[in-house]
C-alpha cells in the first residue's frame, strides 16, 4: 500500500510511477464530489470516476492493463473526500496485486 501525495486543491493533475507503470491521475470537484481519472500512458482507465469513502476506484478497469486498485480513506471518519481535505483528512492510496 502506498499514499499518493495530494494538494488541498479542488483540481489536480499528477504522475507517477507504480508497479513500474507510469500513470496520469487527475482529481476534480464538481459540486459535492470529487472525480478521479486515471490514464496509463495514452490510455484512459477510467473517466470521471465519484470518490467514495473505501470503495475501490477502478472496479470494472482491471482488462485494460493497470496493474493495481486505488481507494480514498477518510481518516477521521466515513466522509466521501473532498477537495478541502485532499491529504490530510482523504488519502488517496495505491493497493499493488495482492494487497
């Protein structure tokens, strides 16, 4: 398991390297939610995707290729994340094959 560093901000565009595969995440709030994209190289894995408190990101993603889940956790409570506590309420975090 791994936290993915995040900015209290309410949009974001990062990258990093997981598992050996290089990913593009981006974060956005609309409204009351917050929405999760997530691209291997070119290839969207998935689009505007609603965060939800310990409810896998992906679900459905796993045949194109992305090795991994990702999952937000609200650590003070069972909140859905928003923007306002992006890192130090909500993290966001990686979970490898088998985790």
């Amino acid at each position: 398991m791994l936290r993915i560093p995040l900015q209290a901000v309410p949009n974001q565009t990062l990258g990093v390297t997981l598992a050996r595969q290089t990913v593009n995440i981006a974060l956005r709030q609309n409204g009351g939610s917050l929405y999760f994209d997530l691209a291997l190289g070119d290839e969207s894995i998935v689009i505007t995707r609603i965060c939800r408190d310990r409810q896998r990101l992906l679900l459905d993603a796993e045949y194109k290729g992305f090795q991994g889940e990702f999952i937000f956790v609200d650590t003070q409570g069972v909140d859905d994340p928003v923007w306002t506590g992006l890192d130090q309420r909500f993290a966001l975090l990686y979970l490898a094959v088998g985790e």
